[in-house]
C-alpha cells in the first residue's frame, strides 16, 4: 500500500507541475530598421505590416527609424536609441528596410517574415511566461507584471521595456520624409531602463518569478499622441541576443488629476533668419489638452517681441494628451536683432484653467539675416552620384536667381523611387570640384536651396563630398556633406537667407543693347580711381568671359563683349569697381 500511495502522490505532484508552470508560446519578435525617406521602405512596409496585422497574438514588432537615407523627425526624437540599437546592438543592419526576428538572426528583408515563420515559432514553447500592463497617471507611464520561468534557462538574460507609438501620422511630424509614407507604425520611443535594461538573475529554475514594476516620465519624450502609446516587453539573452518571450501592453487607460487644463508647446514654421525691416510670421504651435474632460475650445493669444497681443479662438475636439497643430493667422512686426514668438493659451471649454503653468510657451530666437555680403560662392565637391545634385538661390519674390546641377531633379522630384534621374546637359560630373560664384547687388533676402534625388545627401564617395556656401571673404555660412549621415538634404530647404545691404551706385554702368544679337556693350562712369574688372557668367555660373581692367582713374569707359560664340539665354554681366560690384542681366538671342 505504502508503494502504491508513493505512486499515487508523485502522479498527482506531476500534474500539479504542470497546472502552475504550463509553458506559453514563444512571441515572434519582429525588429525593422526603417526610414521615411527609403523609397524601398515605402514599398516593403505594407506587406511586412499586413502580415503583422493579421497576427495580433503570435508576433510584436517594433520600428526603429534609423539615420539613412534622407531626412526622418522620427529618427531626430531619440537618436541615441536608435543608434545604439541599430548601429551597436545589432551591427549586421547596415541598410533599410531590414529586420532581424528574435534577435538571433542577421539582418533579413521583410520578406523573410513569412506565415510559416510566424507559426514555427509560436509553435515553440517558451522558457517564460510574462504578463504585462501599463497606464498612464498625470503624464506618468506605470509598467507592471510578472515574469516566471517555465523552464530552467541561463545566460546572460535582460528585461527590456520598450516604449513604442502605434501609429504616427506623417502630418504631425515636425518635417516631412520624401518616400510618400503617411502614416508609421510601432515607432521606438524609449528604452524605459535605458539601453541595457534590467538585469536579470544569470540562472533561472522553474517557478522562479520577477515582479516588473517600473515608472517613465513621458513628458521627458516627444509623444505624438498619448492615446497611441505601448509597452513592449522582451527577455533577451544578451549572450546571443536570443529573444525568449515577449509581451505587449496596448490601448492604456490614461487619467489626469484636473478636469480643464490646456496647454501650448512647440512653436514651429518660423525661418532660420527674418530679413530686416517689416517682416509677416506664419505661426505653428501644438496645442494639447491635459485634463481630463474633452478640450473643445481655448482662447489663443499670441505676439512676436512682446509687441501687441493678437487673438485667435480655437474651437475642436481632443481627448486627453491629444495634441494639434494650429495655424495662426499671419502676423506682421518690425524685425529686430533676435525675434522671439509668444503663445498663451486660455478659457480652456470656458473654464478658468487648473493649471497655468503650461499655459504659455515662446520660439527660440530667430534672428536678422546676414547683412553686408555682394558674394555668394557655392562650392560642391560631388559624390558619386553628381546626376541626383541641384541647388538653386532665390530672391525675396522667390524668383530663381541662379542654379546649378541637374534641373531634372529640381525641388520636387525627391525621394521618386526611380532610378537614375533623367539625364541633363547641365548636370554635374562624379567626384568633381565646382565653384560658383554668384554676385549680388541688390537689396533683397536670398535662400540658398539644394536637393538630392534620392535623399541622401552628398555623401557617397571615394573622397570626402561636400557642399559650402562661403561668403566674399570666404567666411562659410552653410555647409553639409563630408561622408556623414547625419548631413541630410530634403525635397526643400533654405539653408542659408542673406540679406543684401544695398550698394549705392554713385558709379553709373549701363550693358547695351538688351537683348543682344552678338556683342554688347558696357558703358560705366567712374567717380573715382577703381580698381575694375568684367565678368559674365552662364546660368549655372561657368565663366564665360572675364577680363581684369587694372587700375582706373575717374572717368568714362567703353568696353565690348563677343557673344557671338555663345549659346542663347540670359547671362549675368559683374562689373567689380573695387569693393563695389554692379550686376546686370543680358539676354542673348541670335
């Protein structure tokens, strides 16, 4: 009988085994590096995205917007985590859209998350179980759960917990990515412990636990929308970097303390530089409801340097930690030497607000454009893809001053995904130095753009690549480029605005006849000894002609110009007299 109860009582303690510590399927855990300015993301994201979708409970994935190719706000809101994770953590990622499942594997294309893949692995018994929860209290997120071990496991094993978005709409982003894609999906945010993470006990028997009970002020991250926030947890063996578990906590409950609480961050759509004298600021600015009943109305007050208040009455619909961005009417001041933009927001759903603490926020400074400069060089050393090359400096009326490059490309043709650019006579040579110089004379505010078909930049190149623009005394104002990632160029971008002080023309210069069949004429009158010389320069700034006319005693000069060797088309005529340089526009048509 003794034998028979020992039987008995081991069966029984065995089925209890099983009942408390049952393994749960291994989460596929899905990692992609991705990019709002990667053509090819844009095309592979919404099959890797449908697969992911139609499998809700057997996989978690996580996007990290990475550094390549083009511009990415994403990226911008948490570049150490991106880098580490990317660049350190799984350095086998050297493009995108790539992905890396469990963390084991190299880097894969999204096509290597398949159905199958998804099944195999949930077939997979776990060595953890994990439960995991969040909520979001007065902008503070709480992490909670358990993690047991189901089976014995040892190594090197960490907790991470990963703050991801669910959906972030290209239209809140503080600047658009040039591969078409509107909306992003399981952004990274954070690493909640940092990179990492917590530390686990190195050996594991069945039935030991880990309690997760952790806080993260999410006020410290750029949070698009509230609502949207997830937790993802993984056990990952850093060993190896093997994923063993995963969870997700999604759809939180998100409460505040008050009831009326508006508030105003992130003024944006000012210039670099305002140009000198009466001025017309477009104001951006977010506008977030951080009570607890639905924000319905506000009253916006709004100046620029502390001038007079203007009034704007918002009226919508946000739910609480919803975010809006708000046009303002357009507001005219006198520049100044630095410009400062004030928002106050108040009478949140006609309610005395709870707390006016967040109620008022102002711009960085901006400040006057450059003054004093009749010279603009633009230098480019080209990379090896010179044909996706194309600047242009326009006046204050927006007008093309001068341009250089491929005009196939243009400021709108970024980020296509077709491949080359459509050839053009004009456009660069690989690897090769160019150096334009570009008078100006006139009183005006001028923007240098530049663009890269692709996105990416002048970067790729046997010799470090670059683009500079330098003043007349070489002084440089804007430059990018030099192999680094981090240069990157967008569909649209005025890097530099200078503002031209005006050149009296006490020296009279007239270019004859306008337009020009085949010479023309240049008549000036000097005041004074000048050091003179003529200039005339192509509409991608190439010498044409140049002649140095020493020193001058006051008086008047003739000189004339063949053209008949030229091709038709407008050209720019210099005539420097000593520091002074007159510009003139000729047209040449045989």
């Amino acid at each position: 009988m003794k034998k028979i109860t020992t039987q008995i009582f081991t069966l029984f303690f065995s089925l209890l085994t099983v009942v408390c510590f049952g393994q749960s399927p291994r989460m596929t855990m899905v990692e992609e590096a991705t990019q709002a300015s990667c053509g090819p993301c844009a095309s592979a994201n919404p099959a890797l995205q449908a697969m992911l979708n139609a499998n809700p409970d057997k996989a978690i994935f996580i996007a990290y917007q990475v550094w390549w190719p083009g511009d990415d706000a994403m990226y911008e809101d948490n570049t150490a985590g991106v880098d580490w994770r990317i660049g350190d953590y799984y350095p086998s990622i050297g493009g995108a859209p790539n992905i890396v499942v469990q963390g084991n594997s190299s880097a894969q294309s999204t096509t290597y998350l398949t159905q199958a893949l998804i099944d195999d692995t949930y077939a997979e018994m776990s060595e953890f179980d994990m439960n995991l929860n969040a909520e979001i209290v007065d902008g503070l997120l709480l992490i909670t759960g358990d993690i047991t071990a189901t089976a014995e496991v040892t190594g090197d094993l960490r907790l991470r917990l990963v703050i991801t978005e669910h959906t972030i709409n290209g239209e809140d982003l503080a600047f658009q990515g040039t591969n078409g894609e509107t909306e992003f999906h399981h952004v990274f945010k954070e690493f909640v412990n940092g990179t990492t993470g917590i530390t686990l006990e190195p050996t594991w028997a069945v039935g030991d636990t880990y309690t997760i009970d952790e806080s993260f002020d999410l006020g410290t991250l750029n949070v698009y929308n509230y609502t949207e926030i997830e937790v993802v947890g993984m056990i990952q063996n850093d060993d190896n970097k093997f994923v063993h578990q995963a969870a997700k906590a999604e759809d939180l409950a998100i409460s505040v303390n008050l009831t009326n609480n508006a508030a105003v961050n992130s003024i944006e759509g000012l210039p670099s530089t305002f140009c000198t004298g009466e001025q017309n600021a477009n104001v951006e600015f977010s506008l977030q409801n951080s009570g607890n009943d639905e924000l319905t109305s506000a009253t916006i007050n709004y100046n620029i340097n502390g001038g007079a208040d203007q009034t704007y009455d918002w009226t919508g619909s946000l739910t609480t930690y919803e975010k809006e961005t708000i046009t303002l009417p357009t507001i005219a001041f006198e520049a100044q030497a630095e410009n400062i933009v004030n928002v106050t927001v108040s009478n949140p759903n006609g309610m005395m607000d709870e707390n006016e603490a967040d109620n008022t926020t102002e711009s960085i400074a901006v400040p006057l454009a450059l003054t004093g400069i009749d010279i603009i060089t633009v230098e480019i050393l080209t990379d090896n893809y010179a044909d996706e090359t194309y600047w242009e400096i326009r006046d204050g009326n927006e007008e093309v001053v001068i341009w250089g490059g491929n005009p196939n490309v243009g400021t709108e043709n970024i980020g296509l995904g077709v491949f080359p650019p459509p050839a053009d006579p004009a456009m660069y040579e690989n690897a090769t130095l160019y150096s334009i110089e570009v008078p100006i004379a006139a009183a005006d505010c001028y923007t240098f753009h530049i663009t890269d078909y692709y996105g990416d930049g002048i970067s790729l190149s046997t010799e470090p690549a670059y683009w500079k623009v330098l003043d007349q005394n070489g002084v440089e104002l804007a430059a990018g480029g030099n192999e680094s990632w981090s240069e990157i160029l967008s569909n649209y971008i005025g890097d530099v605005t200078v503002n031209i002080e005006e050149v009296l023309e006490v020296n009279s210069v007239q270019v004859f006849p306008n337009p020009v069949q085949s010479k023309a004429a240049i008549n000036f009158d000097l005041v004074a000894n000048a050091n003179a010389s003529i200039r005339m320069t192509n509409t991608i700034g190439q010498d044409v002609y140049v002649k140095e006319l020493g020193n001058l005693s006051a008086g008047s000069y003739n000189e004339s110009i063949d053209m008949t060797h030229l091709s038709n088309g407008f050209y720019l005529v210099q005539i420097r007299l000593n520091n002074e340089v007159i510009t003139k526009k000729i047209t040449l048509s045989k």
